[in-house]
DNA sequence: CAAGATTATTTGGTATACCAAATTATGAAT
DNA sequence: ATTCATAATTTGGTATACCAAATAATCTTG
C-alpha cells in the first residue's frame, strides 16, 4: 500500500496542481542530492508504483525532468538520471557564470534593502559554520545566497533558468563544496565582496565579483573531473 | 481523416523520435510565427484530433511547450498559447542579451574558419536583401546570424537555452524587425562590427558588439510594446 | 560445450476510458 | 425581463489497456 505524494489538506479548492508536477518535485529533489544517483534507471511502472500513482502524471513528470536536463529518455530504455560529462559540466558552469553576473547587475536596480538585509543575514550563518564539520549546511546556505541575489532581480524568466541549471549542477559542485572545506575562508572572502557591490549599488563591482566567484568554481571543478571517477 | 505528421520514410530504425516531440516541434512553429495567435486557446481533443493523434502525445507537447514559456497551462482551462507581458519581454531580452554576449565571447575560442565563413555569407544575404520588401526573408536571416554565432560556441545548454530565449521572442522580435525596415543599415552595421570582432577572434569586442546590439533591440522593443496593442 | 536462433518477457509509446471540476445552457422565480 | 439556481456538457487530469520494440532467457544445433 503506497502512500500518497502529499496530504491533501490544503486548501482544497485553490492551488490544486498537477500530480505531474508534484512528481516532477520530488524526483528532481531525490536526483538534486544524489538519492537517484547519475545513470541510474527510472523504469515507469516500478516507479510509478512506489510513488502510488499511475504511469501517466509519472511519465509527465519524466518528460519535465527531461526538459530541464536530469533525465534522459532513450527511444526505448528505461528514462535514466543524467550522468553529465565533463565537459557538459563546465559547460553548465559558464552559463551559470554568465547568468549570475547579469543578476549582480540588475539586482543593483532592482533589490530592496530587506533583500540585502536577508542575504546579509545568509552570509553571517555562513560565517557562523565555516568551521562546522557538516558541508552539507555550509553548501546549502551558499546556494541559497546565490539563489537570493537571482531572486532579488524579480526577472522571472532570469530565475527560472538559474534555477534549473542550478539543479543540473548542484551534485558537482556539491562534490567539489565538499573537498574544499579548508578552504572556505576564500569563498567567505568573495561573497563579502559581492555583498560590499550590492550594498552600493555597484553593478560592475558586482558583476565581476560574481564572475570571478564562478571562475574559481569552474576552476576547482575542472580540477576534480579530471580525477578518475570516485563517487560518494 | 486527418493527415498523419510525418511521411515516416526516414530510416526506418534510426532516430525515430516520439510523437509528442514532432507535435511540439509543429506547435512551436505555429506559435513562433504567430500562426497560433498569443492568448488562444489550445483545446486538447480537438487539437489532437486536427493532428491525427491521441490527446496523450499532443498531450506531452503540451508540457514541452508549456517548459518553453510557449504555453500556458492552468489547471482546469484550455492550454493557452503564452502571452507575455512588456515587462516579461523586456526580461526575456535582457538574459538572450547576456546570453549573446557570452556566446561570443566563447565562439571567439571555437569558432572555426568555416562557420566564420557561413556567417559572413548570411552577412552577405541580409546586405543583398536589405532593400527587399519581405521583411520575413531579412528578418530570418537576422535570427540565423544569431544561432550561428551561438552554435559555433559548441555549448550545448548555452545554445538550446537561447533557441528557447529566441522562440519566446520570435514573435515581439518580429513586430519590432517589420516598423524597421527604414533603419536596417543600422542592423546592419552593428552586424558587420560583430564579424569583425569574431574575425579577429576579439572576445571583448565580440561580446560588446553583441550586447550593444541587444541593447539596441531592447530600447525598440520597449518603446514599441509602449504603444497600445496593435497587432499583426 | 559454445554459438546462434527463437521464444518469452519486460518496457516504453500510444490510444482509450473514466472522473471531477468548470463552463455553458436552461428554466424557474421575482 | 432580469437574476439566480440547477442541470447538461465540455474539458482537463488520471488511470488503464494495448502494441511494438528491445532485452533476456531458452532451446537447438554445430
């Protein structure tokens, strides 16, 4: 007996969505952290049955993760997690690069003071555990401080993109987060700087604060992919 | 009796492609050209029915289109063709432009002489039709100069990400190309300055010139998305 | 015993069936 | 005639059924 994807004691009338996309939310996040590990498979009816509901919102689902580059659907095989190469990685991490630098950029527009006071507030808990043993916090606050100054654009498409290529890189540069815990005082030392650009407004500063931010992370996760394969 | 979409004598067992793939690709043509009007309704049966196939690969186009931004799909109405806002538009410019200008700074590191050549020669197509009166023919050619340079970086994500930029500004894209026949010299110029910049494989101006000819496009775009709606 | 052919089974792709919500049409009451 | 309530119908969401291709298993044959 399967249980359901979500309580349904929400509202009920209002902001009812598609099973698909609740799916599509709960295989992304298992993906996100590794819980689906790269290339392994996702056969329909196996999974379909586990999560309690039928092939079809299942295959929706698939077809949205497809979209957004986690899954892979072969003519005939079973839909696999996507196992990005190398190269695509770096790929990624250009693109991501440019994108944040544009945030930067605009954010000096568009961003409140409330904004800035949270992300603020996101840097001082990074500050807080840069010495905590558990990378997985640290990780995720840093990602969230990237995620708040897309946010403060209030460029929608913008965000939406960030995000997905977000979601296609957070494994490797979680993997690359965690062989770097010595050295978290650098990563520290350059979001301060792309605070110091938000808080006057700068938009070069910030954009190359940025930029530069990225080019570190594309280069420290080169570095690991050249490495021979060893997972976590 | 409806039309099947394909004639499937392709090879027969090489890349066949699904169903709900072709119908997205036939969908986003008729959106992109404006064939399928902004805000009209896309009724599954019917529509599936005009296709020659069941609601459920039209079905999976629709989720497809609807991760483009060429479709909106709300929860109990008719699949409506997506349509964007001024400032939704003026967002969307504002990433294709980054998009752009990263696509040359990278293309100046991997394009080849080839590509430079095709670009040159669709250069040369816009100069000899810029006093045609199809504005579609030069308007065409101005979208493919563009995948060009964005193709020649060899960054997958970077270029499906801004083929999906392009089909959502296709259509603004286009309106804004017909009310400047008058200036295409102007286009034109800003073009030959980018060929320039890749010929001497000049990342920073290269991606300048792009931007600069973005920005340009923005500044048309606003003013004409400022007018109230006249349409096609 | 090994290698190839053939059958059985699994799996994705597509079509159809069913349901619930929403819209439209219809009719009664003021 | 207008308005509100109610019934009929349309429409999207989900489940199931069916098919063809691919894989795995089995059997036959050299």
């Amino acid at each position: 007996m399967p249980a359901s994807l979500i309580d349904v004691s929400e509202i009920p009338s209002l902001s009812r969505q598609r099973l698909g996309d609740q799916i599509a939310d709960v295989l992304r996040k298992q993906i996100v952290v590794g819980e689906l590990a790269p290339g392994s498979r996702i056969p329909e009816r196996e999974t379909s049955l586990a999560l309690g509901v039928s092939r079809t919102p299942l295959r929706e689902a698939l077809l949205i993760l497809e979209s957004e580059g986690l899954v892979t659907m072969a003519p005939a095989r079973s839909p696999i997690v996507a196992n990005p190469s190398p190269k695509e990685v770096v790929d990624l991490l250009i693109v991501q690069s440019a994108l944040e630098a544009l945030a930067g950029d605009c954010a000096c527009d568009t961003i409140t003071e409330e904004e800035i006071g949270h992300i603020e507030e996101l840097h001082g808990q990074m500050v807080a555990q840069a010495d905590s043993t558990e990378s997985i916090d640290f990780f995720q606050v840093d990602m969230a401080f990237h995620q708040a100054i897309v946010a403060a654009t209030k460029n929608a498409p913008l965000i939406k993109t960030h995000a997905q290529y977000n979601s296609r890189l957070w494994r490797a540069r979680y993997l690359s987060s965690r062989r770097r815990v010595k050295k978290r005082s650098l990563t520290l030392a350059e979001h301060g700087n792309i605070l110091e650009g938000l808080r006057n407004r700068d938009r070069k500063r910030t954009s190359r604060a940025l930029e530069k931010h990225l080019k570190t992370a594309i280069r420290n996760i080169s570095t690991i992919l050249a490495e021979p394969g060893t997972d976590a």
